[in-house]
C-alpha cells in the first residue's frame, strides 16, 4: 500500500485574504486586526470565528498566540484548542507567518467586546421590531422552527441587496 499525505490547508483558510500589516507582526498588530481576521474566517467558517471572538489575544511571541479567554468560556476555549491546527492555518493565511495559537483562561469573567464592533452592530428596539415584523424573516423563522436571539446590523458592504436578486 502506498501512504499519500494531504498537505492541503484546511477548507477555512482557502481563500482568507491577507491584512496589510506594515513591518514585523506583533502582539499590537494582530490586537489591532483581530477583529478584520475575525470577519474574514467568519465568511469562511463562521462558528470557528464566533468561538474565537470570545478570546482576546495578549500576547505574541516566538510564533506564539496567546489568546485569553473569560473564566466562562472554558467550553468555547476547549473547542477552539481542538481545532488548533484549523486556527493556525487560518492565522497563518491572514497574517502572512507561523502562528501557533496557545489557549488560556483568564480571571476576568467576560470580555467586553470593542466599542466600535459594539456601535457597529446596535440595534435599537424599534429597528429590531422592524426586522422581525418582515415576512421573509418571519418565514425563514417559521421554517426553521427557529427562536431570534440576537438581531445585530450587518456591516454596510452587506446591507446593499438589489431587490431583484431576492427572489420570493
């Protein structure tokens, strides 16, 4: 029998498009971006991206990500370490080196999200009952037998959809 090794990233880094990072990457850099790689892995995997969401990085050094998690988090943090191969290619694609992702808990019991991710996607009562008053929302819901957690605004490069292209 013959051993062939796939040497193939995994599916979630295909495609990532690099952040342009002037000189070394570093732990500010990366703090900086972390949240344009998080919305880039989240095109491509979305739960991977949510579960790292919850972690912050704190620091960086010899090719290692330390992200820290909320005391809280330790079942999103367990299974963000058994994707750590998936994570490191993923970092690897948009940060353009080796990175090794290490993952701890912290003492904090939550991370406070960014205030500008946080203003970006507030949504207020009244815009929330807009939006689940619409039928299409109402529909997918009904057929999905689905209950809204959460309605956050999309980023403005996602709200620009012809009515043309939805098709009822």
């Amino acid at each position: 029998k013959t051993a062939v090794s796939d040497t193939r990233q995994p599916a979630a880094s295909q495609d990532l498009s690099p952040v342009e990072i002037a000189g070394p990457v570093t732990t500010d850099t990366i703090g900086k971006n972390w949240n344009a790689f998080l919305e880039r892995l989240s095109v491509k995997d979305g739960a991977l991206s949510n579960y790292l969401s919850k972690g912050v990085p704190s620091d960086f050094s010899d090719g290692k990500l330390t992200l820290c998690f909320p005391s809280n988090a330790q079942f999103v943090m367990d299974l963000c370490r058994k994707r750590q191969s998936e994570v490191a290619s993923c970092l690897q694609a948009v940060f353009g080196c080796e990175i090794m992702p290490v993952f701890e808990l912290s003492q904090q019991t939550q991370t406070q999200p960014t205030p500008s991710r946080q203003a970006e996607t507030a949504v207020d009562r009244k815009q929330r009952a807009e939006v689940l008053d619409d039928p299409r929302v109402q529909m997918i819901l009904r057929e999905l037998n689905a209950t809204p957690l959460e309605v956050q605004r999309m980023p403005d490069e996602e709200q620009s959809v012809d009515s043309e292209d939805i098709e009822e």
